[in-house]
C-alpha cells in the first residue's frame, strides 16, 4: 500500500498591496479622501519652504570667518555665532581662567555619574554628600578668592554656564528645602501647614519674571543697611525659592502615591516620624517622582533665560548684546535666536526623552 | 529553669528608655505644639527683621509709603491703550491700561493656544503618518524652547523684516501688513446699530434655549433634532435679518497709506502680535500634550465599541473620545491657562506695555515705592489665576463623571 505524502506547495508571496512600501504608502498617506487632500497639502507645502530653509541654514549659509565681512553669501551668517562662542558659553569670564568654569561643569558631571556608578550604600555617603556641597564648592572654584586664585567678580560670570549651573545650583538646595515644604502641607499642625500652603502658593502663583524683579529691587531693602547682597545671590535665593514651590508639589503627589499600608507598617514596626519618614517613604517618593522632578528642573532651566530682564549675563542676554554690538549690525537676530533656541531644546529635550525612559524603568510595579 | 517571661517584662526589657515616655515632651500632641510656636516665633522675628530693615532703607533712600502715587500724573506715553489714555493720566489710569492689555494679550493667547492645541493634540492620533509626526514634532520643538526667545524670534527675526508701510504686503485694498504692524478695517456704528447688537444676544441666547429644548426631547422621545444646523441658522439668520430691516448701520473705516503711514482702520501693533503668537504657540504645545494624555486615558474599547454600532471615525472623535477625555484634559488646561497668564509677563523683553512691563517696569523707574507696586501687580494676577481656576473648576464639574 502506498501512501501519498501532503505536500503543500510552496506558499505565494503576499499581494503588493498588504506588504512593502506601497502598502506602507496607501495605509499611512492615502487610506481616505480626508488623508490624501491632506498629504498631498503637506507635502506640497513642506516642498514649498524646506529647499528654501536648507539653503538658508546650511548650504548657502557661511561657516568660516571672524568678521561680519566674511559673511558674503546669501544663507545664515554663523560667523557670527563663531565670533561670539566664548561670550555665549562663558560670558565675561577671563580667557585664562576658563578652565575653573569647565572644571565646575565636570564636577557636576562626575557627580551625576557618580549617583548612578556607585552602589546604594556609598551613594547615599559620598554622593549625596558631595552633590549638596557641589553649588559651594564651585562657588568658592569660580569666585576664586579664598583658595589664592584670580579673583572673578560675579558680574563676570556669564553665558550658557551660568544658566546650566544656577539651575543646577539651584536645583540642589531646592531638593532638601521642597521635601520640608511637603512635609509641611501634609502635617497635622495647622499652622505650619498654612504656612507651607502660603509659601508653596505663593511661589507657584507668581510669575517668575516678577519674582526676579523683586529680587533685584525688593530684597534689598529687605537686608540691613550697608549690607549689599551680591545680584546672582539674590538671584539664586529666588529661584530655590521658586522651584521648591513646584518641586513641593512634586513631592506631595509622590506622598499620595504611596500605599497607606507603606505608613502603617513603619508604625507598627515602632520607627518614629523621622525615621519612618526617612527610611522608608523619602525613597520610594524620590523614586516615583523623578520624572516630575525631572520636568520641574527643565522648566526652572529654561526660566533662566528671563534672568535677561534684570540684565544677568545669561546667554540670551549676551546674544542681544551681540546683537546690538556696532561691529555686527547687520541684522543676525534669526541666526542667534535660533542658536539659543537649538541649544535649548537639545538641552530640554533629551532631558524629557531621559524623564520618559526614567518613568519606563521605574515602573517596576505594573511589570508581572 | 524554664523560664517565661510575662508580656510586660518583654515590653519592660525592649523597651530603651522607657523613663521619659509618658514626659510631656514626648507626647506628639504637645510636641507638635511646640514645633509650632518655635516656628511661630521664627516667622515673627523674621518678618520683624524685614519690616525694620525695609523702613529703615525706605527712610534712608527716602521714598515715600502710601498709595499717595496712584493720583499723581504719570508723564509717559504708553504704546497702546485700549481706553483713552495721555502722559497727564494718572498711575490708577495707567494700571488699568496695563490690566486690560494683560487681559486682552490672555484672552487671545487662551482662544488661539486652546485651538492649536486641540488640533495638535486630536492630530497625534490620525492615520496619516505625516500629520502624525507634525504633530509631534510641533509638540517636542515649541515645548523645549523658552518662551521669551520664541516671543524675541517672533518679534526681531520675524516681524522686524517684514517691509516697510509703502510696500506693505496688503489683502484687497482693506487688510496691510508692514513693520508697523497689522492694519485692519474699523467697523463704525451708526444709528440703529444697537439694534443689530441686541439681535446678536438675543440669538445666542435662543441657540440656548433651542440646545436645553433639544436634549429634554430627545432624552423623553429619542427624537433627534437638528442642532447644529438650526444654530448656525440663528446665529447668522438673526442678526442678517436686523441688519436688513435697519439697513445695515455700520460702516467700514479702511487704512489709507498717507505719506509714510498709515491712518484710519485699527492698527495690531507688532509687540501684541508676536506675543500673542509666541504664547499661543508654546502654550499650544503643553495642551497638546495634555489632550494627547486625555485620549489616551480612554479605554480603548469605547473607540471600538463606537465602530462597532456603526460611528464614523469623526463621530467617535466628537461623541466618544472628546467627552470622556476632558475629564482628564480640563485640570490641565486650567493649570495651562494660568501659566499662560503668568508667562504674559515675558512682554517686558519687547516692551509690550501690559500690566507687568506699564507698571512694575516703566512706572515703578518713576515712582519708586517697589513694595505698594509690586503687592498691587502680583494681586492682578492672583485674582486673574483665581478667577481663571473658578471658571475651569465650573467647567470641570460640567464634564465630570456624572452618576444617575
């Protein structure tokens, strides 16, 4: 008896129309009337004004130079963004001196590495520690005085540094002040509870443009007579100030994530409030609020910009300064805007894309 | 032996010092008491510093307290105004001018930062793969870059290169656009016109009526009716007709070039033009966001149940996903809306004169008394952000989950 074996034939390669970029084409440009009107609009105005775009920016733009003279082409004149670079980046800070800035900036960096290299128990010893000294360390680096270098006044300090380190700087001191705030509003006490109400509110109800004009005309009249405050010291209170208010806000949300049963257990174990406050609730807050706290960094980052107002040597600022400068009067506004706007967004950015990959990591308790 | 230990020997023995537990100091209750005066007392001699050392400045710098100042002349003109203002009007006045041009300058960026948004927000979730990723790229660039360089862009890399009034770039003979700004037609009433206006309320509140009718019907008989369409016949009927019965009593004032400008119509300046646009568009891109976040927080099987019995995908939109998502999207707008207000302020780099640049600025250079002007500028925009937080509150409500 012979059997007949099944042999299928050979599968045929799916149609045209359901694979490959046809298919990809129809089901994402064309898969209605509504959608091909508007893809065909789309393209139509994107092919419109890119070239023109391009060619501006890139092709017909000039690289190479050091005076507006070089700037002979029709395109963008990044002469001039080249020109000034040291003053965008570094303000008014001595040429040889440059080095104490970038060292502040490195230290930051190691530091922030440091958080994340180092295991649990030497990061909460020597992390945490070094990160709450890092804004007075770097003070004493770039003012210079006390450990016999040149002496830079802050007036001098200047550019996209000073906007990444005051965040930064204010960041850090924000960080313990906001938790306090949050525990505030969260206590039983009445009172200190409106006045953490009051402090909070009154931070996140003001514009921060308002609350740096205070600070340079309200808070010194605040100080004793004959004591002058330095304009970045009042600055800097302000914007601790300011982001502990949100950053409060952060914290309190993070409370009222975690489980009442969190609570209930450190009381039955016995912890008292501190320790109950410390060892167990802090770290599950901090970690379920990072990417707000994240997010509330990026936004006081970007309100560095309106430092410009009280005429803080911000990069901004220095760039309309540039910008008004007798040797470059030939209308660069559009190349430094945009510079400004580009090194802001890739800053603000791949904070955010760092904030979404944060939350994705920390949400360890939807994982099965 | 064997030996056991009663439960209060354990307690006895675990227990570290168990000399000062009942002392009054350890008790929560009075603890939290004493934390509290100690932060009293801490306030008050804080507060107490400040007062002193702030009078002692004043009265050595000599500037004077008081709300004397509101009555006196200002002797600075302001870029506009929209009521009747000149440099002998008082600082009262000039607060009021630089209230209404903050309210104006709010208003417009809320209107045109809650379309885009929308728009934006609704595009993320089209088919169309290119209106997907304007949508997303609109949203990441606009949100990322601070809002005073974009109000700056706008304003001295955009408009300022714009051409002069003799070669404005011009719609018909009635709309010009040049670096003096925006030149619109100005309607002017005459005689009657009141008419018109009264016939325009009367409709909205018709289109009320009619919207209250219509759902009563249709919830007892399941009858549709036709809404939209009966509206928009109010709305535009209406007032068309009292424009016909009165014999259309406006007319128009158009901008005429005369020598080196232009007079007649309503001038936008470009200050107010590329604020507003700067605050619609950053703005725009954070209710974007939040409205993505909405429709997103609907359960997917509501979209497919709606296809299922047969909704268009534009149905689904406005009927499904629209009306579940607001609950999430309204707190975020009204958070939205009170950052916009509050980032009005960036006005001050281009001088717009709203109530922060007029008042705490240019009048504040003049006067002097930094705390009586600032306490009254930072009251304007608690009130405003209180009364924009009611207004978002009620309509919360309106969308909230409505349990029978």
């Amino acid at each position: 008896m012979s059997t007949k074996e099944f042999k299928p034939l050979p599968a045929q390669p799916a149609p045209v129309s359901t694979v490959g970029p046809v298919a990809w084409v129809r089901e994402n440009l064309f898969s209605s009337k509504f959608n091909i009107i508007a893809t065909i609009l789309i393209v139509f105005a994107l092919a419109s004004v890119l070239p023109g775009t391009i060619d501006w920016l890139f092709i017909s733009a000039n690289w190479s130079g050091t005076t507006e003279a070089a700037c002979v082409k029709d395109g963008a004149c990044w002469v001039f963004i080249r020109a000034w670079s040291k003053q965008i980046f570094y303000g008014s800070y001595p040429s040889g001196e440059l080095w104490r800035v970038n060292l502040c900036l490195f230290l930051l960096v190691v530091i922030i590495a440091l958080s994340f290299i180092l295991p649990a128990r030497l990061r909460n010893r020597v992390a945490v520690p070094l990160f709450l000294l890092l804004p007075f360390i770097s003070l004493v680096i770039l003012n210079g005085r006390l450990i016999g270098l040149e002496y830079v006044s802050t007036d001098k300090w200047g550019g996209f540094s000073l906007d990444i380190m005051i965040a930064a700087a204010s960041m850090i001191i924000a960080f313990p002040l906001s938790f306090l705030w949050a525990l505030g509003r969260r206590s039983n006490m009445p009172f200190a509870r409106s006045v953490s109400v009051t402090c909070i509110e009154f931070f996140r109800g003001t514009p921060i443009l308002a609350l740096f004009f205070m600070g340079s005309v309200m808070l010194p009249l605040f100080f004793p007579q004959g004591v002058t405050v330095d304009k970045l010291l009042r600055v800097w209170i302000i914007l601790v100030l300011f982001m502990s208010a949100y950053m409060a806000e952060v914290f309190r949300s993070g409370f009222q994530a975690i489980p009442q049963g969190q609570y209930e257990a450190a009381d039955s174990i016995g912890l008292g409030y501190w320790q109950k406050t410390m060892l167990i609730i802090f770290p599950q807050v901090v970690k379920i609020s990072m990417p707000n706290i994240l997010a509330t960094f990026v936004m006081v980052f970007k309100n560095t910009v309106f430092l410009l107002v009280i005429a803080v040597p911000e990069m901004l600022q220095i760039v309309m300064t540039a910008l008004s400068n007798s040797n470059w009067l030939g209308g660069h506004a559009a190349e430094g805007y945009l510079f400004v706007g580009f090194i802001f967004w890739i800053c603000c950015f791949s904070m955010s894309m760092m904030a979404d990959k944060i939350e994705k990591i920390l949400d360890t308790d939807k994982r099965d | 032996m064997f030996y056991r230990k009663t439960t209060e020997q354990i307690k006895a023995a675990t227990r570290p010092s168990s000399v000062g537990a009942k002392a009054f100091y350890n008790n929560p209750k009075y603890r939290g008491w004493i934390y509290q005066a100690l932060l009293l007392i801490f306030l008050l001699a804080f507060f107490f510093g400040i007062i002193s050392n702030t009078l002692d400045n004043m009265a050595a710098q000599g500037i004077k307290s008081g709300f004397r100042f509101l009555e006196t002349s200002v002797g600075f003109d302001v870029l506009m105004s929209l009521i009747p203002f000149d440099t002998t009007d008082t600082y009262a006045r000039i607060f009021l001018v630089g209230f209404l041009n903050t309210v104006l300058v709010s208003l417009i960026g809320i209107f045109f930062a809650t379309i885009l948004g929308f728009i934006f927000g609704i595009a993320y979730f089209s088919q169309n793969w290119l209106i997907k990723k304007i949508s997303i790229v609109y949203v990441e660039t606009f949100r990322n870059i601070p809002v005073i360089l974009q109000v700056l862009f706008w304003y001295s890399a955009v408009l300022a290169t714009l051409p002069s009034a003799k070669d404005s770039l011009q719609i018909g003979d009635s709309i010009f656009l040049n670096i003096r700004g925006l030149y619109l037609p100005k309607l002017i009433d005459e005689s009657g016109s009141s008419i018109v206006y009264i016939s325009i309320v009367l409709a909205i509140i018709a289109v009320f009526v009619l919207r209250h009718w219509a759902k009563k019907r249709q919830a007892l008989t399941g009858q549709q009716f036709p809404l939209l369409k009966a509206s928009l016949g109010i709305l535009f009927g209406l007032p068309l007709l009292a424009l016909l019965v009165t014999g259309v009593p406006f007319h128009f004032d158009y901008p005429v070039l005369k020598g080196f400008n232009f007079t007649g119509g309503t001038n936008i300046i470009p200050e107010l033009i590329s604020l507003s646009i700067a605050l619609s568009v950053y703005t725009g891109a954070f209710i974007a966001e939040a409205v993505r976040a909405g429709d997103q927080s609907v359960p997917k099987g509501q979209t497919e149940a709606a296809r299922s019995i047969g909704l268009k995908e534009g149905r689904i939109m406005s009927l499904i996903i629209v009306p579940q998502s607001m609950r999430v999207i309204a707190p975020m707008l009204n958070s939205e809306y009170q950052s916009l207000v509050k980032n009005s302020t960036v006005a001050t780099a281009i001088g717009y004169p709203e109530l922060f640049t007029v008042f705490a600025g240019s009048a504040l250079n003049q006067v002097g008394q930094a705390i009586e002007m600032m306490f009254m500028t930072l009251a304007v925009y608690f009130v405003l952000n209180m009364l924009i937080s009611c207004i978002m509150n009620l309509f919360n409500r309106s969308v909230a989950i409505t349990s029978r």
